[in-house]
C-alpha cells in the first residue's frame, strides 16, 4: 500500500468517526426532542449520517484498507454530557438544538480538516466524495443554526 493510500484511508478513517458521531448525536436528539417535525429531521440526518459512513467505508476498503467501525470517544463523551445536562435543565428545545449544533460545529472542522490534507497530499481520489459530503455537512449546520434562533426567539 502507498503512502498516499494510506493517508487517505486516515482522513477516511476519521471522517468515519465523524459520521458516526453525527449518526449518533442526531438520534440521541430525535430521543431527547418532543416537537414531531424536528423528532423526523433528527432521525433523517441521523440516517444521512449513516449514509455518509458507509460510503467513506466502502472508499476505504477500495483502497486496501480497513474502515473504522465506531464513534470517537470524544463523540461518546459529548452525548454522555448531554444526557447528564439534560437530567438537570429539561429536555427543552433550544437546548437540544444548541447540542446539534455544537455537534455540526464539529463535523464542519472535522471536514475543513479532511479538505485541507486531501490539498496538501493531493489525494485527489477521495476529493470529490469529502467535498460532497462536506456540503451536507454544511447544510445540517445551517439548518439546526436555524431552527435554534427560532426557538431562541420564542423563548
């Protein structure tokens, strides 16, 4: 395996991780949320997530490689805290949002990251799968952003 492959397999890898975390912080909301139309986005970006994942493992695995399988524990420990905070302030819906977009915060560095050593090694076979994935990224955060000034204003 060459060098290069095995570079992308690790921002590959990494962004698995990421997906998976997202995958995981969007159900963890679509369960902490009560209002139905945000329970249903939560769970289709949950499932978009799920889909960014597979794709990047499928990448993966084209190149020789082994795909991650699992979340960070830097994922897992967020959602912990969640659950923790969430025992002690409610389950409100700024709250919930104000978690998703910090997540989406994560996702989008996570990405600006993967981007910038795809252009530094010129790992030019992955670049238009991440670029793409990147723009969903971008979307899911704009969106919960959204959503979370709204509930903020009503508040």
């Amino acid at each position: 395996m060459t060098d290069m492959n095995k570079e992308a397999i690790s921002v590959l890898n990494d962004l698995i991780e990421t997906s998976k975390d997202g995958q995981e912080g969007f159900k963890t909301c679509a369960e902490d949320i009560k209002h139905p139309e945000l329970k249903s986005l939560f769970m289709q970006r949950s499932a978009d997530c799920a889909t960014a994942a597979s794709e990047l493992q499928a990448a993966v695995r084209s190149m020789g490689g082994d795909p991650e399988t699992s979340t960070s524990v830097s994922g897992d420990l967020h959602r912990r805290w969640v659950d923790v905070k969430a025992m002690f302030t409610g389950q409100d819906e700024e709250a919930v949002l104000n978690e998703a977009e910090r997540g989406e915060d994560h996702a989008l560095k996570a990405y600006k990251e993967a981007i910038e050593k795809i252009n530094k090694h010129n790992l030019v076979g992955i670049r238009d799968l991440v670029e793409r994935q990147y723009h969903g990224v971008q979307r899911n955060h704009d969106q919960v952003k959204a959503l979370r000034n709204q509930a903020r204003a009503r508040s």
